[in-house]
C-alpha cells in the first residue's frame, strides 16, 4: 500500500481530525501530558489530567502498557510504549537479526536495532501494531491512540520516515482488515531527536505529523535560555501546530555558577519546569527527581495548541 493510498484512506475516513472531538479547527486549546513509564501515573498528576479534560483541554495519557492502565474518560487520547529503537536483552533481543552494545547506562538491560534494517522495522512494526491494537480496546470510541516509540536519538531523517510511514500503512491495512476499528484515530510519537525529525518534517519524507514531541533532558541556562534540543522542539510544534512537552530531571546540571573558583551546580528545579511551560509553543513541562525514574511528580502547562486537520502539512 503506497503512502498516497494510506492518506486517502485516512481521509476518506475522516481520521485527518484535530487533537480531539471537541474541538474546532483553528480553535487554541491547553493540552495535559500524564506520563509515567515507571509504574502508575502520580495521583497528583493523574487528578489534573481528570479536572484538564473536564474543563475542556486535550488530555493525554503516555504510559508503558505494562502498567497498570487508569481510569479513561471521554477526552483523554491514550498512548502505549515501546522501547523501540532498543530491544531487552534476552528473549527479545533474539527476535531480532542483529543488535548492538548501547553504550550508555541502559547498557545491562538494553541493546541498540538498526532502524535502516527493513527485518528489524518489520518486526518492530508488528509489535506497534499490536501494542495500537491494545490501546483501541482500553481507550474511548472517540479517542486517537499512539505509540511512543523510544531510543530513536541514533535514526536520520530517512529512517524516521520509514519507520513511521511503514506503521501508519500497517495501521491502514489492521483497520481495512477489521483488527482496528475503523474510525480510530491512530498516530506516533516524536521522542527527542528534534533535528531529524524536523528534517523529516521539512522535506516532507513524513506522511503524517507526529501527535506531539517529547523533548527530554531539558534546561535553562543561567540567562533563562532552553537548550538547542528544546528550542528545536519548540519550533517544530511553532510550525506544525502540534503540543511540544519538555521532560526534565532533578538529576540534571542546568550550569554551574563559578564564584572566583567556588563552583556551584545548579540542577533543574521544579520552578525551572514551571518558567519552561510558560515559554511559546511549549505546551508542558514535567518533572521528575532523577532520570532513573521516569514517573514525573509534577506537569505544567503551557501554550494553547492551535488545532488543524490531523493530517495538514506542516507550515501550511
């Protein structure tokens, strides 16, 4: 099934729709990002997300489906996890052709996939697939679903395109098939690299805009600036009109103060989340104590998103 095909499908079906049922196009609506995938939402934030959607904002729930799944209501767009462009050592490394050393600290448990490696897409794709299927059984008619695919930092623009425009096929054809409703709105994840991905978007390599991007390991310097990664995130959501939520962790060096030779570090706060979320175009920050822990114990929000047809291309 060709990329023009799976468009008009989607069309066709009316799944090109806006961030949520409710609204209208063109209309700016706040957007409530309740994540964890370190266990159970936070109870603090998993209430906000509920008081969010019934005052009217988009709610969505990112959470590694391995977890126990909370209440959904009618508002909230649920999100499933995928390691991704990573695989588990052991049995589910062994699906796969080949994999290597990650090189970083999830080097115990984790190894690396080429995402160029058309085997490996198609195995990975599968598995979306069913994790999208998953997520159309738990979520209300009226939802969209996704998949944050992780550990994508590695893939170029090329491979992104692949990997994402071979989902959203595979997607098209579950749903003619009967193994996803119809209607359901299904779509993917930016998850950091946010030059790629913007490339990706620029050149039009992307058959579909991503339904929001996650820009992790965000900072301000000591003049109150983001870090490039965010910036560009943030100018991808300005383009795109999609949500643009930066993560961050209390395990972080924002930058260090010399005082004639007296050094101090100063890490990222939870008031420095809060000064990120009131930057334009981000729509939320969350925060977390450390990066081995990824349950954030606090979400700001930010920017209204403009909402458009799911589907319009960037800057158009």
């Amino acid at each position: 099934m060709t990329a023009f095909v799976v468009a008009a499908l989607l069309a066709t079906s009316g799944l090109l729709l806006p961030c949520s049922i409710e609204g209208a196009s063109g209309e700016l609506r706040k957007q409530y990002w309740a994540t964890s995938l370190s266990g159970s939402v936070d109870e603090t934030i998993l209430r906000g997300l509920y008081e969010a959607v019934a005052r009217g904002d988009v709610g969505w729930l990112d959470i590694d489906p391995k977890s126990s799944i909370p209440r959904l209501v009618r508002g909230i767009n649920l999100v499933l996890y995928y390691v991704g462009g990573n695989c588990y050592i052991g049995d589910d490394c062994d699906r796969f052709p080949s994999s290597q050393p990650t090189g970083d600290r999830w080097g115990d448990t984790e190894r690396a996939l080429d995402l160029g490696d058309p085997e490996t897409r198609k195995i990975a794709i599968e598995d979306l697939v069913a994790i999208a299927r998953q997520a159309d059984e738990l979520a209300p008619p009226d939802a969209i679903v996704g998949v944050h695919f992780d550990n994508v930092h590695r893939a170029k623009a090329e491979e992104l395109a692949d990997l994402f425009n071979e989902f959203l096929t595979a997607i098209a054809v579950a749903r003619e098939q009967g193994r996803i409703t119809k209607t359901r709105r299904v779509g993917y994840v930016a998850k950091n690299n946010p030059q790629e991905f913007s490339r990706a978007l620029e050149q039009k390599l992307l058959d579909a805009p991503p339904l929001y991007q996650i820009n992790e390991n965000a900072r301000l310097n000591q003049e109150g600036i983001l870090d490039s990664d965010s910036r560009m995130a943030q100018e991808i959501g300005r383009r795109c009109n999609i949500p643009v939520f930066l993560k961050t962790f209390g395990s972080d060096v924002a930058y260090t103060i010399d005082d004639n030779g007296d050094k101090t570090e100063v890490v990222v706060s939870q008031e420095m989340t809060k000064d990120m979320a009131q930057m334009p175009y981000i729509s939320g920050a969350a925060w977390s104590v450390n990066e081995a822990n990824y349950r954030p114990t606090l979400f700001a929000q930010g920017s209204p998103v403009r909402e458009v047809p799911f589907g319009s291309p960037c800057g158009e």
